[in-house]
C-alpha cells in the first residue's frame, strides 16, 4: 500500500510512520505547543498512541481521515503534522487542523500546510465547507485561517472541554464557490 501525499513549494505531507516518533515527540511534549491544543503536553505513551491511532486512519476505505506528517523538504526533517477529516459526508463537510513544533512558528509552513489541506478537500474529497476552530487567543492560528480563505463565523460558547474545564472556541469557515472565486484571475 502507497503512502498518501500532498507536495506544495516546500513542504511535504505524507502519512506518519511509526519511525517518526522521536520527531513528532519532540513538539508534542512542548507546552508552548500544546498550550492551545485540546491535548498535551504529551508524555512518550500519548506521543505513540497518537501515531498508532493515526497510522490505522491510512487503511479505512473509504478513508475519510488523513491525519500527515508535514515535512521540509529540503531537510527531510518533520515540522509538525496537519490533517483533515470528512464530518460529514452526507453534507459535503469537513475540517482541518495543525501542529507545528515551535521552531517553525511564523516561517508560513501553517499557511502552505493549511492550503494545501483545503485544496485537497475541495478537488479531491468534493467538500463543499471546510472548517476549522481555535482557542480565543491562538491569534496565530486565526491568521492562518483568514490567509487560506477562512471566515469568522462565530464564537461557540464553552465548546469544549479541555484539561478539565470548558473553554469557547472560535469557529473559522470556507465554502467551495468562494475559495474557487478567490482563485481566479
């Protein structure tokens, strides 16, 4: 069976592999990371169940769950992870997220990573709104979202629950005719 991938200017994002622990661990258990993740810091066990739970998303068929490896190119070496996943196939929707180990904040590898992953969802998996949420502070992650053609939505009150207590999140959104009007001349 092939590895899935997603090939931008940079980056590279293919499916994890169990070898890529220690390089997934090393951002994973960055508080810093984690901070507005609903998980984390994350102890070596965390790290591996991770990767063993998103390795057995590659053989679901139909696989509606892609959960990557984002990687720099020129130095074969692991940024972060990102994925998208299909909520619901009746409607046509789904969402993206991403993790990227500290070093690599500000450089635009979200911003490629999260392109790329949007432009997947409408050309190849045929969604029609792709979402995604932050933490209220996570301006950084804000940006990323507006800069791939995401919209504010809202704010969800006490959405969800995180290392013991609800937090809001902010609900970002692009539909399909709206990301294809933003690509054309």
């Amino acid at each position: 069976m092939s590895k899935f991938q997603l090939q931008t200017r940079r980056l590279l994002l293919r499916d994890f592999d169990i070898t890529d622990f220690d390089q997934v661990h090393e951002y994973a258990c960055q508080p810093e990371v984690s901070r507005y993740m609903e998980w984390g810091p994350n102890t070596k066990d965390d790290t591996r169940r991770f990767l063993i739970e998103s390795i057995g998303l590659n053989s679901k068929d139909p696989r509606l769950d892609f959960e990557l490896a984002v990687i720099l190119e020129s130095e074969n070496r692991i940024l972060g992870g990102g994925g998208i996943h299909v909520s619901s196939r009746a409607n046509n929707e789904g969402w993206i997220g991403y993790c990227f180990n500290q070093d690599n904040w500000g450089i635009g590898y979200a911003t490629e990573a999260a392109q790329a992953l949007v432009e997947y969802g409408f050309n190849n998996l045929q969604l029609n709104r792709i979402f995604a949420t932050t933490a209220p502070g996570n301006k950084a992650s804000q940006n990323v979202l507006q800069k791939v053609g995401m919209k504010h939505e809202g704010s969800m009150r006490e959405h969800k629950l995180v290392r013991g207590a609800y937090r809001d999140t902010e609900l970002f959104a692009v539909i399909k005719s709206d990301f294809q009007s933003s690509r054309e001349p």
